[in-house]
C-alpha cells in the first residue's frame, strides 16, 4: 500500500518580492506548526517529503520535517505551478523505496490533484493536508480515481 500526504503551502506574505521568494507570514508558521503536530498527534509520519522550490514551500516542508524528525527532503522545481499532469508525473516517479510521502504544493495544483486521485472535491486551504491510500504497491500505478482520502484536517478549526 503507498500513502500520499498531499500539503498545500502555509499562509505567505505578499512583499515587494516575487512569487517564488514569498516567505511564510507569522501564523502561516503558526499553522504550519499545529499541523506538524496534529500529523504527530494522528500518528502520520511520512518517510520522505517532496517539496515545490519555492520559498514558502520549502519552510512549510522543514517545520513538517523537524517536528516529525523525517531525514529524507528533495526539492523539485517542476511541482512550481504544475498542472495535474505534471503533477501526476511527479508522483508516478516518486522513490519506490518509501511508501508514505508528503508532497508540499500549491494551489489549485493540491487540491485538482486530490480531486484526480480520490475523486474528493476539496479546496485545500493553506496549510491544509489531505492523505490519500492506494491499494498498489508501485507509484507509478497511481492514475485518477485509484486513491481513497483517509485522513484530512486544516488549521482552519483551530483557535
């Protein structure tokens, strides 16, 4: 069985900066540090993270990463702005040694490839994580409709 744990960036700032260079806000490091613990909390630890190299991609990964002590982080600059093509192709090449990895994207990317994968229509806020089980035993048989959504929670029930 391979478990994806699709995360959509924390809240970002909007500075006199590009896109790719936006940092994490105050509470989007907030949120992204409840969830790290709420994935603690629920007992779901990924093996590897897969992470857009964008600047606020890259911080929500490493809080996720240090609070769940996971060693093994990448970067991959294709998962910026990427389609659920591009998207679907990055998953079906994902390290056939690790059966449970979170990738850390972007909107609408996160959420159209939930939708893909389980069929679930969600809009994944910031900092929203959605995990999704197939019933395969190689990444590269995920293709839509093959994943359930088990588990999904936001900071946004939070106080």
């Amino acid at each position: 069985m391979k478990k994806l744990l699709l995360i959509r960036h924390a809240k970002a700032g909007s500075h006199d900066m590009t896109d790719f260079e936006r940092p994490l806000t105050d509470s989007g490091i907030r949120d992204a540090e409840l969830m790290a613990r709420q994935l603690q909390k629920a007992g779901l630890i990924p093996q590897y993270v897969l992470t857009s190299a964008a600047l606020r991609t890259q911080a929500t990964a490493n809080i996720i990463a240090q609070t769940l002590n996971i060693t093994h982080q990448t970067a991959d600059k294709s998962i910026y702005e990427a389609g659920m093509r591009t998207l679907l192709q990055i998953i079906n090449d994902l390290p056939a040694e690790y059966n449970f990895i979170a990738l850390v994207g972007h909107n609408p990317g996160i959420s159209n490839i939930l939708y893909e994968l389980s069929g679930e229509v969600r809009d994944i806020p910031p900092a929203g994580m959605a995990l999704i089980e197939f019933d395969i035993d190689e990444w590269e048989l995920v293709y839509s409709g093959t994943g359930k959504l088990s588990w999904y929670d936001s900071p946004e029930g939070y106080p």
